[in-house]
C-alpha cells in the first residue's frame, strides 16, 4: 500500500454450518465479496463452527462446493473456527480476569419462570433480557455450585463492562453513527458448558485477527453488534465499520431460512439453474 492510501477493505462472509447453504446465505456471501472486489480488497471465509451440537461437517463441505459454484472466491485458508478454541479461552480468561464474567447455573426453564416472577421482564433488542438471577450470588454459592460440578455457563456483567469502558459508539454505512447499547441484549453468555465459547465471543475476536475492517452481515444481527463493540473495547480489539443488508425474502417477502430445503443452492443447481442465474437472484435482481 503506498502512503496516504485508503486502507485495504477487508470483508468476510462467516456461515455456520448448520445445514446447506439457500439464497440468503448466498445474498449475504455476494453482499461481503461485492464490497471487496469493488474496493480492490479481501474477502475472507470464516467457517463459525463452535457449537457441536448444531454444526456437521458435511456442511462444511457444502458450503465451500456452493460458493465455488457461484464463483465467489475468497482470499487465503478458510478459518475454522473449532480449530481455534484456545484463542477464545484467552479472551474469555481476560475478561473473567477482570471480573466482568459470571458462572449462571440457570436452566431455560428457571430463566422462564424468574422472568414470570417478576411480572414484566424487561424486554430487549431481542426478546427479554436475562433477569441477572446469577449475577447476584455471592461468592461463596458461586465457589461451592462449581465444586459440586454443577453445569453452568458464563456470562458477562454488562452493566460492569459498560461502567469500565464508557460511552462507545460504532459506524454503519447504512444507518450511520450508532451509540453503543450493549444493555439492550443483557448478561449475554459468553460460554456454555456444551459449547466453550459463544458466538458473540468468537465472532469478536476472529474479526479482530484476521483483520477484517467492513464486517458485513445481515440486519438481523445488527442488535448483536451492540455487544461486539463493547467486547471489542473490553478486549483492546481494533473497531471495523459494519454493513448490515436488509435480508433477502422470498415472492412472499418472507425470510429465507434453513428448514426451506426446497430452496438450498444445492437443490437449485440439481434442479437445472445456471449459477449466474441463482447468482443474480442472489444479488436480489
Ligand atoms: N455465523 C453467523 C450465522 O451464520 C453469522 C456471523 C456474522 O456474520 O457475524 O448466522
């Protein structure tokens, strides 16, 4: 890069693979790779494979077979994530060293029922928030729950994290200039005992590393992107911009989601469509 340059734009599309990939996943991979090549910058591919219980390898597969036959090549190896998992646990550790982390013990069902308790649950971006029954245990309940081995995940105390970090703010070229609500989503969890670390933790984090500066996904994970800020202030992590496309739906403006397997790229490539035609649909033409 000579000096005085813009900076090199650096996007990612990063499915989990969950089952095949359809026409929003493919709206969301144009969207990411579009904005790279215009821009004369990389397009990585991140696999978001932390779960066990969700992701198979098969569809790993699937997914590089469906974005080949499209023609959206990425840059340089595909990082998957479960290969990782130390580096979220550093991260994670930081923050547990900072106590900005809890162990919650609580079941679905005692969050359902504590939320019922109180009456109104406050409700946030997304659905009520944790009620913060964990954040609230002493330490010595805490100390004595985990040596039992009790199961339990881990969550961030956001309204500490917020008190250490201040006012944040982050850009969207869409919407613009938005003020870090972090609160909006609650204790978000961070791990579970099943899963070593969550989605917000690792996204976070591997955006940071593999240097992406336009993170580029869906509207519907713009609340999340709340949390990522603040994780990012929390962490010392370098601050990209976002875009958030509207998501792609159907005839019938409804979302395209993984249960309609009618419409998988790979049902639509059996059924006899060229990719430039499955492509342009994914362009939203
Ligand atoms: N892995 C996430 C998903 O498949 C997307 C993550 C992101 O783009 O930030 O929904």
């Amino acid at each position: 890069m000579s000096e005085g340059a813009a900076p090199e734009i650096v996007t990612r599309f990063a499915p989990s693979p969950t089952g095949r990939l359809h026409l929003g996943h493919a709206h969301s991979a144009w969207f990411g790779w579009r904005a790279a090549r215009a821009a004369r910058g990389r397009f990585l591919l991140r696999i978001e494979d932390i779960d066990p219980g969700r992701c198979r390898p098969e569809f790993v597969d699937g997914i590089l077979e469906d974005l080949r036959w499209l023609g959206l090549d990425w840059d340089g190896p595909v990082r998957i994530q479960s290969q990782h998992l130390d580096v979220y646990r550093q991260a994670l550790e930081r923050l547990q060293a900072e106590g900005l982390v809890y162990p919650c013990f609580c079941t679905r069902r005692d969050i359902q029922a504590e939320i019922a308790r109180a009456g109104a649950a406050p409700h946030g971006a997304e659905g009520p928030v944790y009620p913060g029954t964990c954040r609230r245990l002493g330490p010595a309940e805490r100390a004595e729950r985990m040596a039992t081995g009790e199961g339990h995940a881990l969550r961030l105390d956001v309204a500490a994290a917020v008190a250490r970090t201040g006012p944040l703010a982050w850009h969207d070229r869409r919407q613009g200039r938005q003020e870090a609500r972090p609160e909006r989503l609650g204790d978000v969890v961070l791990a579970r005992k099943d899963a070593p670390v969550s989605y917000h933790l690792a996204v976070t984090v591997d955006d940071a590393l593999q240097g992406v500066t336009l993170v580029t996904r869906g509207v519907d994970l713009f609340e999340a992107t709340h949390i990522h800020r603040l994780l990012q202030a929390l962490l010392g992590l370098p601050v990209p911009e976002w875009d958030h496309h509207p998501l792609l739906t159907d005839a019938a403006g409804r979302r395209y989601a993984k249960r309609d397997r009618a419409l998988t790229l790979a049902a639509m490539r059996e059924g006899g469509m060229t990719a430039a035609a499955v492509l342009a649909l994914a362009a939203g033409g």
